[in-house]
C-alpha cells in the first residue's frame, strides 16, 4: 500500500512498509510542472509506475488549500 501527505514543502510517503519525503523541488523537476499544478496521481506514479490508479486525479494545489 502506498500512502501520500502534501505540504507546502514536500510529500511524505510510505510505500512498501519505507518512509521516506520527496521533496518540492524533486517532484518538480521530475514533472516539469509547478508543485502546486502536479497531481496527486502523478505523485503516485514517480513513486511506482505501475500503481493501478483510480478516481479523479487532484491537484496539489487545491489538496492544500
């Protein structure tokens, strides 16, 4: 199971029992989009692609407001 926390800096993310933080400016840089503009799923993907994604995709942007 994968699990994902935003904030205003980073993401916090358990995937397989493993903590670990992905920060702002990697997710943005492995995305080419501003970190407010990512999605979640898109989050999700760089973690595992493989994930097998369901529901409407959201952006960090309005998780965090």
């Amino acid at each position: 199971m994968t699990n994902v926390s935003f904030d205003d800096d980073g993401v916090d993310a358990t995937y397989e029992g493993t903590d670990f933080r992905m920060d702002r400016e990697l997710i943005e840089e492995a995305t080419e989009k501003s970190y407010r503009d990512v999605t979640d799923h898109e989050v999700l993907k760089l973690i595992d692609d493989s994930l097998d994604l369901s529901g409407e995709p959201r952006r960090i942007g309005d998780i965090l407001d």
